[in-house]
C-alpha cells in the first residue's frame, strides 16, 4: 500500500529548485531512500544494518565487500541518510567516521548524507557541553583537527540536519510541527560558519556559547537542569533533542532517532529507527528504514544474521 500524497509538501514549479543538500527530489530519476541512525561507534553494527539490503532477495545492494572485506559503495541507485549520532558509547567512532567518509568519496555526489545529532552537537559545542564525569566521550577526545573537518563538512552540505526524502523528511530527533529541510539546513550552515571562524582562538568557548543560544529549534535540548547555555531556552526543543514521548500524534511525517526503540516503530506519520542502542546486549536488531516514491519498509537483521522486511506503510 502507498502512501498518499501529503498536500504540505511542494510538488510543482512554483517554490525554488530544491538543492541535493536538501532534497531526494534534486536528485536524477526517483532513487531509493536508505536510513540508518543511532550507531553510536559501534561500526560492527552499522556495517550489520548496511548489509541488510544485499541480505534481502527483494533489493539490490547498497554495499557490499571488497577482496580485503571492507565495504564498498555498490554502484545501484540508493541515497544514505545517516541520520545522526554514529559517534560516542561505542567502542569505534573513529571506525565509524571513516566508513561513511569512504562512501561518500566512492558513491555519486550528494548519495550519502549525515545528520547532525545531539552527540555531534556535543563535539561542535564541547567547550561549553555538561561535563561527562570520568568517562568522558570520543567527542571530548576527538583532535582539533577532527573538529575542523566537521566544521569544514558543514560548510560544504556533507554535514547537515535534515533531508526531504519521497513523502517523509529526515531528521534526528522530529518536529511537533512541519519542517523545511533547507531553512534549517541554511540555519546550521550560518551557525557554523561562526563556529569555525573562533576555532583555535580565545574566542571559541564564547562564539559556542553564543552560536548555541542562537539557534534553539536547532539545538536546545529537552532537559531540565544543564547549565549554561543549554538551559537558555527551557520551552523550546530542537529537532536533535526532542525525545518520542514529545511527537504528538500530529506530528508530520518524518523519519527519526535519538529515542531507542526495541523494533523500528510508526507511530502517527513518525517512524522511530534508533534500535542498536536496545539490542546491543544481542545479535540482530539493527535496522535501515527503505522509502521510495510508494512505499516505506524496515529491514531488519535477525538473531541469526537474517534478515526480515517491517510494512511500515499506512
């Protein structure tokens, strides 16, 4: 069963051209749209969940290995959206980074996209982040050098915060209300257009703190209690930190992590795909969500290493 067409997004000629920063429509022909998110540096598992498509008799590949048995971009017409927080608690963020950076070199332009997410927000604003206590975070470790590559990553729309796919937007945490893929895109670039010109200065603790509180539909978190600046807009969520129990039935169609769930789940017109958090104490359960221009489905891995297909349509 498709879905049907939603009345609020643009299909005619009317707006302007949309970008391939922004929207699967920029795009030739009407590739197939492939989510995954939450990996959270366990690059294992996030190799598991690309798998699943070449696992799967009913899709082509959207990688698959090389002689030395990494992966590799496999030529078919697929856009990945990794849609946030693919570093920190795991044990390979690092990993995880190059594997998607080695992608996005091998595939077609614009073919692969990264969401920001709230753990990469705690790398862009890490001078002024709650303290992680004596474990701190691979964002709290991670070289100035990787920190200038993410601010150069975002300048150049490889690093973004959300993408129109077919009926579905990209994004993740969600919105209660509609969201325009590009204007917080636009927003995020100028944000650290600021971010990267303090870096390396005396200046960079301070334009953070600045650029943070300036951008709450972005960045302002759901928690209660943070210090300074995340608790500058305490009524206000951004679309990297508004936990499920927060999407209201009504909330527009959109695809999303940030809150674990034990099965990718719809719930309204939102699917949750973030399950490497919930199933990490066992094999399977990682998941990539597939939208085309008529249908959305989960892939699933299994405990044996199979692979099951979730309707996700209504």
């Amino acid at each position: 069963m498709s879905e049907p067409t939603d009345p609020t997004r643009s299909t005619g000629p009317s707006g302007p051209a949309p970008r391939p920063r922004d929207s699967v429509a920029a795009l030739d022909g009407e590739p197939t749209v492939v989510s995954v998110s939450d990996v959270h540096g366990r690059r294992d598992r996030f190799e598991s969940a690309l798998l699943t498509l070449a696992d799967h008799p009913d899709h082509e590949s959207l990688v698959d290995r090389d002689a030395d048995g990494d992966l590799r971009w496999a030529g078919n017409d697929y856009v990945l959206v990794c849609n946030g927080d693919l570093v920190n608690h795991g044990p390979d963020s690092d990993g995880t980074l190059g594997l998607l950076r080695r992608l996005r070199e091998a595939a077609p332009p614009r073919r692969v996209r990264y969401h920001l997410g709230n753990h990469e927000c705690l790398l862009l604003f890490r001078d002024v982040a709650p303290d992680e206590g004596t474990d701190p975070y691979w964002s709290d470790r991670a070289s100035p050098v990787e920190l200038s590559r993410f601010h150069e990553e975002a300048l150049a729309g490889h690093l973004a915060v959300a993408y129109a796919g077919h009926r579905f937007d990209y994004v993740h945490a969600g919105s209660a209300e509609a969201i325009d893929p590009a204007a917080l895109n636009d927003a995020f670039s100028h944000a650290v257009e600021r971010l990267a010109a303090a870096h390396g200065t005396d200046r960079a603790a301070d334009a953070q703190r600045e650029t943070f509180v300036a951008h709450p539909r972005l960045f302002s978190p759901t928690r209660t209690g943070l210090p300074a600046p995340f608790d500058a807009h305490p009524d206000v969520t951004g679309v990297v930190w508004r936990w499920a129990e927060h999407l209201p039935e009504s909330a527009p169609r959109q695809v999303v992590g940030h809150s674990p769930h034990e099965r990718p789940t719809r719930r309204g017109d939102v699917i949750h795909q973030d399950t490497i958090r919930e199933n990490v104490g066992s094999p399977g359960g990682e998941c990539v969500v597939v939208e085309t221009p008529d249908s959305v489905r989960a892939l699933v891995r299994t405990g044996d290493g199979g692979v099951r297909k979730v309707a996700l349509d209504r």
